[in-house]
C-alpha cells in the first residue's frame, strides 16, 4: 500500500515530526507499506529523526509566507504560498499515487480540500483545535476528509462537521528505566521555554514550595525564547539554585528519573507527550486540568495530582503536599507506569493499522 504523509517542515526536529517519523518507519519496516513523507517547507537542514532506508523524504521547497507589518501584503502573500503549495503538492501525488493521504499540522488542513488526488484523506490533528492557528478554515477540510484523527476525546467533540472522527493518542517508548529513589527532592518540569508551558506560574508557584520545603530543587528542561526573561523572574524571586533552566537534555529517560516529582503547569496542549514519559518513568504528577489531556492522564488520586487551571495556590499546595510525602510520592509513582502501558507503541499502533485497513476496505 502506498501511504503519503503531509506535513510543514520535516527539518523543524519537533513533536509533531518525531512523532510521525516513527510511525513512517514502522509502517515501513514492519508493515511493509511504500511511505513517502512531504515537507511543504525546506528551513535550513539540520539533524532531524531517523528515517527507514525505505522512507522517502520529498521537499516541495514552497517560499514561507513574507513578514510584513501590513495586513494586505500578509494576507496576499499566504494566500500565494498556500495556492502555490497546493500546485507542487497536487503534482507530487499525481507522481506518487498514493492510496491513503495523511496531512498533518495546520497548512496540511487548509491543503486538504484543495488535493485533487483520488486517494482515502485523513486529517491528523496534534493540537487542540480551539487553540490552532486558522482553524475557523476547517469546514471545508471536515467535509472532504474522509476521517480525522484527533489526540484526545475532548479535541474529537470540536470537529462536529466531519465524517468520522477517530481518537489515537501519540505513544511513547518504554523507558527501559525507572525511578527507583523516591527520597530524592527534586523536581522536573519539561517543555518549550514559551508562555504556553505556563512555567512562569509555575516559578511564582515555587516561592511557596521554598518557604515550605527550602531543601527541594525544582529543574526546568527545555529551550525557547523565554529563557532570558525567566531566569530574570527566578532571580526576581530569590529562587537561584532552587529553580534551575536546564535547558536541551538528549537523555531525557536519565533526566526524569533522577527526580521524585514532575509538574505541568500549561496553559493548554494538544496532547502532554512530556506527561506520558514522566509517567512512563515512575514520576507523580501534579498538572493544571488545561485543555486538553490532563485527565485523560492523570486520575487525581491515583498517579498524582490534578488543580484547576490557572489556580496557583491550588499547585503550590499539591507541590507542598507532594514534596513533604516521599510514601506518596512511590505510591503515586508505580501507579503512573500502569498508567502509561496504555500509550505503549503497539497498543497504539494497531489502532492506526486498524483505521488504514477499514479505511481502504470501504
């Protein structure tokens, strides 16, 4: 079977390409199918993920839009980056003839309803629709795919006007190791260095945590271009060597197991793959309820602690409470690597083999 991803820009290294470069291999490998994956964009080449010697990589090298202050030239020149995507896309399918198409990202739903190709169209969502760029632009994707996969039930209730709308959460990989010293006061928070992450709530939040547990450390890892303006707020607070910006860490099994607790303090997600892996490794978690993925995750009492959104005197007191309870902190941990067996690679990926086979059976 020939199978075409779409996404924007394969060279960007983030969530959205590891996750799909994985899949893309295993279909390949272990599936057998002819994958090709399409980057609209070209940004500069820099190490990306591991492709399958038979995963092909197609760059359309469309022009990214041109920045300007003025709203007609903005508007203008995505409009023209968009048809001109939408020519080069349609001609490399026509060459490929795939069977199933998967766009990915926001450019790939507005290229949706503009494909021409006579192939089965699945919408593969990786962010929560209310918070998506340009997602008012949907309709017309919703009724010309022929499914759209979504992360979590909550994000699947926004497309109302689809077809059929399938829940796949993204997996994550068995660590191989566990935390296994609970007596260790340190905390982890991962994620972009960006206001989404919300760890500017989340520094304000461990002046509480300090007075209360002065001995606990809390480490953020993690790039973006907050980073200047939050070591300013951890100085601001009084809180260096206590609030540490790690930083890029490649070993991120070894990062989240030399901890006892992990937090999250977003705004909102599409799906917490930084929550999955922290659970993976034994870590308990105290989360903002954000949208959305939060309880799909985590049972508040079970695998750690849930607040709601925005409260910050609701985390500083889960964190206080966490921090003080090392029994708490393994109880809640062990439970948190049963809770995430269920995002196990296989378990996931036979619901996507699942939804091609019906797909091309109808």
């Amino acid at each position: 079977m020939k199978i075409a991803y779409v996404i924007e820009d394969f060279y960007i290294g983030g969530g959205v390409e590891r996750i799909i470069s994985e899949k893309a291999n295993i279909m390949s490998a272990q599936w057998g199918h002819d994958i090709t994956l399409i980057s609209i964009y070209r940004d500069t080449p820099r190490q990306t993920y591991r492709l399958d010697n038979n995963v092909k990589l197609l760059f359309l090298n469309v022009p990214m839009a041109a920045k300007s202050s003025s709203k007609t030239i903005k508007a203008f020149s995505r409009i023209t980056t968009l048809a001109r995507a939408a020519v080069r896309l349609n001609s490399a399918l026509a060459q490929i003839n795939p069977d199933i198409i998967f766009f990915a990202t926001t450019l790939s739903a507005l290229l949706l309803p503009l494909c021409n190709i006579r192939a089965k169209k699945v919408f593969e969502s990786h962010s929560a629709r209310m918070f998506t760029p340009y997602s008012r632009l949907f309709g017309m994707m919703e009724r010309r795919a022929d499914a759209v996969v979504c992360l979590t039930q909550d994000d699947a209730r926004e497309y109302k006007g689809a077809r059929r709308v399938e829940v796949i959460p993204n997996f994550a990989d068995n660590p191989g190791k566990h935390v296994d010293n609970y007596a260790v006061k340190k905390a982890i928070a991962v994620g972009r260095l960006e206001h989404v992450k919300g760890f500017d709530m989340l520094i304000d939040c461990w002046k509480e945590v300090a007075k209360a547990h002065p001995d606990w450390q809390l480490d953020i890892y993690g790039e973006g271009s907050l980073h200047e303006e939050l070591q300013r707020q951890i100085t601001r607070c009084g809180l260096e060597g206590r609030v540490v910006l790690r930083g890029r860490c490649e070993n991120m099994t070894e990062a989240y197991t030399g901890h006892s607790l992990h937090i999250m303090s977003s705004r909102y997600e599409g799906q917490p793959m930084t929550l999955i892996e922290a659970q993976a490794c034994g870590l308990p978690s105290v989360v903002f309820n954000f949208n959305y993925g939060a309880k799909d995750i985590v049972s508040n009492g079970y695998n750690g602690i849930i607040v709601p959104q925005n409260d910050l005197n609701a985390l500083s007191g889960a964190i206080v409470q966490m921090a003080g309870d090392e029994a708490l902190r393994a109880k809640y941990g062990a439970n948190a690597r049963l809770t995430a067996d269920r995002f196990n690679r296989d378990r996931i990926m036979e619901k996507w083999r699942q939804l091609i086979n019906r797909l091309c059976a109808e």
